[in-house]
C-alpha cells in the first residue's frame, strides 16, 4: 500500500534528521514510526476494555485454538496418582 503524505520543508528536515540520528532512511523511520503509534493504541484499548468484554474475547481465542495432541489427557484424575 502506498500513501502520499504531504510535509513541509521543514517537517521533512526535521524527519530526515531523525531518521539519520536513528541510522535508519527516512521510510523506515516514518514506518517504525507508525507502527509505535498503532501499538500503542492497541494497548491503550485493550487497557480501557471492560473485564467482562476481555474475559469474553480471551475465553473465544482459548477456545479457538486447536490442540496440538489430541490424546493427551490433561485430567485431574491423569494428573494425580
């Protein structure tokens, strides 16, 4: 995907700077850039989701993920002698 951002002379100096300061080019620094920025969201979302929506989504991932062994017996009984 491709986006076009437009920046002032001086925006772009000013990230250029930052991009050689960091031993980077300038695509890969507003990249990494980003994709701070989207975790960070991320994080701050999944900080303000309320205990029973988390709860709710964390129980359908467990439950959506395939056993890896299908015979193997996790039991309580299994467990203790």
């Amino acid at each position: 995907m491709t986006v076009t951002v437009t920046l002032s002379p001086e925006e772009r100096a000013a990230l250029e700077q930052r991009a050689a300061a960091a031993g980077t080019d300038l695509d890969a620094f507003i990249r990494e850039a980003l994709h701070e920025k989207l975790e960070e969201q991320n994080g701050a979302a999944a900080a303000t989701l309320p205990y029973e929506q988390w709860h709710a989504d964390f129980h359908s991932w467990i439950v959506s993920q395939k056993s890896r062994n299908p015979q193997f017996d996790d039991s309580r009984e299994s467990i203790y002698p």
